[in-house]
C-alpha cells in the first residue's frame, strides 16, 4: 500500500506544480483529474506531507469552496497560506478566497488527460 500511496502523492504534486500563479484549486478538483473522485481527503493528505517542498505550492490547494482549509500546515504561522496567496494577487478575508469561481483553476479543463 505504501508505493501506491507514494505514487498517488507524486501524481497529486505533478499536478500542484502545474498551477499557475495567481490561480488555486481544490482538493477534489485534483483527485477528480486523477480519475479518484472520492479521493480529495487524501490530495489533502499529501499536501500535508508536501510541506518542505518548495517545489510543490501547496497554498494554492483549498477546500470545494475555497476556504484556507489547510492553512495550519504551513510553517510561519497560522497567516502564512494567505500571506503566499496575496503575494500572487489572490484576495483572501476570513479564510475565504474571494471571487473564487474567477480564480479557480480546474485541471479537468487546464490539461490534457
């Protein structure tokens, strides 16, 4: 089980890397691009485990509506996921992405399968 799992979270940062500035998706955007629809716990999971890889901007992952859900993962304190996404022109209040539906990012649409 642990290769598949290394390998879904090598799949879900492929995926993460190809968002582009500016623009954030979902968790269950990115298990759906995956062909794992039930599977946005786990895109979760890996951004946890993400954390450390620069390469990977896992502030640029939120919840179905975007929310920050993910923000007390970050080093550099409880504001540093809004402070990365602000510094890329997104605007963030109370944890909430807004104009989502403008910057969100589907790789459904974005990428070739």
């Amino acid at each position: 089980m642990k290769d598949s799992q290394s390998n879904f979270f090598a799949d879900v940062y492929d995926v993460v890397r190809l968002i582009p500035k500016g623009r954030v998706t979902s968790y269950g955007a990115i298990a759906n691009y995956l062909g794992l629809k039930r599977s946005a716990r786990m895109v979760g999971w890996a951004m946890n485990q993400s954390h450390g890889d620069d390469s990977v901007p896992a502030h640029r992952v939120v919840n179905r509506n975007g929310v920050l859900s993910g923000k007390h993962f970050f080093s550099g304190g409880e504001h540093a996921m809004q402070q990365l996404l602000e510094a890329e022109g997104i605007k963030v209040i109370d944890d909430q992405i807004q104009d989502f539906k403008d910057v969100f990012w589907d790789p459904m649409s974005e990428l070739e399968l």
